[in-house]
C-alpha cells in the first residue's frame, strides 16, 4: 500500500511541475527571450581598435614566405586572417600557439576569403627553407597561411609598434627569445577587430595558447568571430 502512495505522489509532483513550468517555457521559446551562453555568441559587434579616433589598420609590411615568395599586407587585404609573432626554434609557447593555429587552419582553409600571417622573430635562422620545412611538420592545407621573415629590426618592429605584440630577443630565456602568445583578427579591409568587454572597451587580442581556466575558450571564441567576419 506504501509503494501505491508514493506512486500516487509522483504523479502529483509531476503533474504540478508540467501545469507551472510548461507553459513559462513556452512563452520563453515563442517570444525569443531564452538565454544562450555569452561565450558561445558576442553580445556585440565585433570592434575596432580606435586610436586617436581612428580605428586602427594594420601597419604595412613586405616579407618573404615560405615559398620564397614576396608577401605584403595588401595580399591580404579581401581576407579575414590572423596574425602571430613566433620562431620555429621555440621550446616553449610557439608549439601550443601553432597546434591552436592549425585548428582554425583546418576550419578554413577552403576559403579563399581567409588566410593566416605567421611572422619569426628569428629571421636570421629562420629563412624560407626553414620556414617551407616548419610549415610541412603541421601538414598546412592552405594556400593563404603564410610563414613570413624579414631583417631583424623590420620583423621586431612590427611586432612591438605596428602590432603591439611584445617580442624581443633574451638570452636568458629558453629559446633566446621571449613574446607574447597573442593572437590579433583583422577583417577584410584591414582593421584589427575584437570582441568587448563588459565596459564596452576591446579586448584585442586572442590568446594562442589554450591553456588553463581564462583562456582555454578563446580559440572556440577565435573561430566564432572569424565567421562573423567572413559574413561582413
């Protein structure tokens, strides 16, 4: 009789929760109000860098690829690419950020809309030979991910003035060489772009390396906003 009962309210619970619960669903399904996760879709427009009001494109450049190729920013221009600083020699972050690069490499690299600017921060040993055999280690499928060298000052001032993106050579660090494992969007016209944050002011930079609890999204995020850009 005892097992009769707790049927009996089962039922009961289970009909109260459909009569209350059901029809607040529906309303929330019919008027679009459910809410999804704020990391899977931005809350806002992609945004511009502006600096002193003008939003920021990207600094020219001209360098060789891996392909011993001439490579400048107007190749670009009509893509949605990255942009990376890095050295093939690194022992350290340059591993991560280029398996997280061939991640979106393989998302995109049927696009003729879409490409990617790997720059060394060691050019002296990092020639097109080096670069051709870098790039065939990650098995790159596409025609627009370039591997790009240069002298010296021109590749380190790209990186700190034209990017942003602190590179620079150390001794004392693994490698010789110390940088930020960053990742920077830039859209078909040439403007870095970014999500918000939630006072409104860009992010800017993606980070490559896809580890630990802050970061461990962004390359998900990273391939959500290259989409929204490729739809502009």
């Amino acid at each position: 009789m005892g097992k009769y009962y707790y049927f009996v309210w089962l039922f009961v619970l289970i009909l109260l929760f459909g009569i209350f619960s059901i029809p607040k669903i529906f309303d929330r399904i019919t008027s679009g109000s459910i809410v999804e996760d704020n990391r899977s879709v931005p809350a806002k427009p992609l945004s511009y860098l502006n600096i002193n009001n003008e939003p920021k494109k990207v600094p020219e450049f001209l360098m060789f690829n891996q392909d011993s190729l001439l490579i400048g920013n107007e190749d670009f221009l009509g893509k949605v690419y990255i942009v990376e600083f890095f050295f093939t020699s690194c022992p350290t972050i340059c591993p991560i950020m280029n398996k997280n690069m061939k991640i979106i490499d393989e998302f995109f690299y049927e696009r003729s809309d879409f490409g990617i600017a790997s720059f060394t921060i060691d050019p002296e040993y990092d020639s097109p030979y080096i670069l051709k055999k870098y790039s065939e280690s990650y098995n790159v499928k596409s025609q627009n991910w370039h591997f790009l060298t240069s002298d010296e000052k021109t590749v380190f001032d790209l990186a700190n003035y034209g990017f942003n993106i602190f590179a620079a050579i150390n001794p004392d660090v693994a490698g010789g060489f110390e940088h930020q494992g960053y990742f920077a969007l830039i859209d078909k016209k040439g403007y870095l772009r970014s999500r918000v944050d939630s006072f409104d002011n860009p992010i800017v930079y993606y980070s490559g390396i896809d580890e630990g609890e802050d970061n461990k999204n962004d390359i998900d995020i990273l391939i959500q906003d290259i989409k929204i850009l490729l739809k502009e």
